[in-house]
C-alpha cells in the first residue's frame, strides 16, 4: 500500500458511513459486526478521516456530506 491509498479499515469505515440506517443502533451493529470495533472508536476514526484529503478523494459525497453536518454542530454550540 502506497502513502497515497487509505487502508481497507478506514476505506471500510467511509463505505459504512455512505448509508443510511434506520436508527442508531442499525448501525453501531453494524460496525460491531463489520468492523470489530465499538461505535466510538468508528465515530472517532470517521471523524479523523473527514480532515483526510485521501478520504475526501475516495468518497467525496460522503465526505463533504459528514464535514458540512459537522460544521453545523459546532457552530450550533
């Protein structure tokens, strides 16, 4: 893998976050079956990948979708 690829977990991560579930815990079952990892750690690693220029050229939809809710929160504070 090049410095330039994202690793198969974080692509797998923007991937999860590219659908839409029913509720909250849809996905956190997902990610604790898909991903082996608990809902914060995903929370915590999709965020560290949305400031990721890698991330934002593999999935540019998701991305900018997840960054543009993320602004709201933090100017809603």
């Amino acid at each position: 893998m090049s410095d330039q690829e994202l690793s198969p977990r974080d692509r797998a991560v923007l991937d999860l976050a590219s659908r839409s579930w029913p509720g909250p815990g849809a996905r956190d079952r997902a990610v604790r079956e898909r991903l082996g990892m608990s809902p914060t750690a995903y929370l915590q690693l999709l965020n560290a990948l949305l400031d990721d220029p890698r991330a934002a050229a593999y999935a540019p939809v998701t991305v900018n979708r997840l960054r543009a809710s993320r602004e709201q929160r933090r100017s809603e504070r």
